[in-house]
C-alpha cells in the first residue's frame, strides 16, 4: 500500500465526506510586522491523526495555538462546528500544578468548569487509571518522573472527553524509551473515544509512527510543503517501525522536509 493512501481503517473518500471537526482556513500570522505563518490551510475531522513537521520557526506551535483558540490570527479564519469544538492541550512541559497532586491536577479542568467536587475527583481518578496512574494519584509533581508527569498532563487533557486534542512536541524532554511507550499510550487512549489529534513535533519517524497524515510545512513564513497518508491499524501493531511501508512513508515526510528547508534556504538568499 503506498503511503499516500488513508490508513485508519475508511476509504479517503470517506473521510472526505466527513465535516470538518475543525479548519484553519488560508491563515496568516503577523508578529512585528513580519508574517510567519501562512497562508495556511488544514482541515481535521473526527478521528484524524494529524503530525506536523517542519523546521524550527515554520509556525507549527503557531498554527497549534491557532485551533486552540489561544491565538487569533492576523489573515484567515478559524473554523470550528458547532457544538463539536472541545478542545484539549498539552504542551512539552507538563505545567502540573507543584503544590497539588495528580488527581488534583488532572480533576482541575472539571473544577474550573463548575463540577462537584465528588464528581471531579471520581472522574479525574477514572483519567489517571486510563494513563496506569492509579496509584499515582496522591503523589506531587515533584515525586513523578519525566513520563509520568506526561501521563498526568494526558490524564488531564483526557478527562473532559475532548473532541479535539492537540499535542505540542510532548515527548520532547524524554528518553527514547519513554517517547516509544507514551507513543503507544496515546494511540491506546485515542482508540477508546477516537478524537481529532495534532501532533507537533521535530521526529521524522515519531510523527509516521504516531499519524496517519504526516503534514510538512516549510519556514519563512510557514505553508503547506507536502503531505503523506500513512498506511497500517492505529494503534500500531508491534514491530511496525520494521515494516517496508513504515519506511517508504518515513522517506517521502523526510524528503519533502529536505525540499522545503532548500526552498526555504534559497528564498532567504534572494
């Protein structure tokens, strides 16, 4: 199956035929009077696992922020259907509250939006045991390691049941080993409730593995350069990173990444 092919078990046309969950419709960004995004389109339906790639500064955050609603744009409109925009973040740092523990903190966004205290405790304790962190749930962010502080940020992004989930480089301060398991945790947890997922990062093999529409912006400022569909089940079976279409995929995102850095380069001699 080539990679340009989608891969999470519907037809392209399928998809296609699904409304846009969410959409940045022709974006641009201005910061000091210089554009750094766009224009720049992207359109996320239900269930879509959506990478973006590009070199550091082409606007990948910007555009996360944009969909997040935590950025309005200079040029372009976000898009958004109605009733269907609960959104979720997690950035690379976990922002866990220090003096709070775990099911304080992954119980907050419910908090905030007026639940009964019971009712948010149950449900952020159901969160943690989501993310293996049962027993974690006492312990202060200063007593978790690196995965499992990234856990309870998860479990927090996870309990109001997002339709909308967007990832800004969250494994980026881990080890290797813990990237791969988190990788597949949150391919786990987007199984049971399939929401749309952004996912930021710098890793040409994580965002193969971890999508099934790897997007590659180039800089200066920030647009559309490529786009591969990636082929295989999410979650992903053991030794997928081992297979022929795993490696054809991880070719073509790193070869339209070398195009657009060379553009890129070429334009900023000009």
């Amino acid at each position: 199956m080539s990679p340009d092919v989608h891969s999470n078990g519907s037809g392209l046309e399928d998809a296609r035929a699904i409304p846009p969950l969410a959409a940045l419709e022709r974006v641009e960004v201005d910061y000091g009077g210089r554009t750094v995004l766009g224009p720049f389109t992207l359109e996320l339906r239900e269930g879509d696992i959506t990478a973006l790639v590009g070199p550091s500064g082409c606007g990948k955050s910007t555009a996360l922020r944009l969909l997040a609603g935590l950025e309005q744009p200079t040029r372009g409109r976000v898009a958004r259907t109605p009733g269907r925009g609960e959104t979720a973040v997690v950035f690379q740092a976990p922002t866990l509250m220090p003096w709070s523990t775990a099911l304080d903190n992954v119980a907050l966004p419910l908090t905030l939006a007026g639940a009964p205290g019971a009712d948010a405790r149950s449900r952020a304790a159901q969160a943690l045991g989501r993310v293996g962190l049962e027993a974690a749930a006492r312990l202060k962010p200063t007593q978790l390691s690196g995965g499992m502080a990234m856990r309870v940020s998860l479990a927090r992004a996870l309990v109001t049941e997002p339709k909308l989930l967007l990832l800004d480089e969250p494994f980026a301060a881990l080890d290797e080993i813990t990237r791969r398991r988190l990788a597949d945790d949150v391919q786990t947890l987007w199984s049971e409730t399939r929401p749309a997922i952004v996912f930021v990062t710098h890793n040409v093999e994580e965002a193969v593995y971890m999508a099934d529409r790897v997007v590659v912006m180039r800089s200066g400022p920030g647009q559309w350069a490529g786009e591969t569909r990636i082929p295989g089940p999410v979650p992903r079976p053991a030794g997928f990173r081992l297979t022929p279409e795993f490696r054809t995929a991880a070719e073509k995102v790193s070869s339209d990444l070398e195009v657009s850095m060379s553009a890129a380069a070429r334009d900023a001699r000009l």
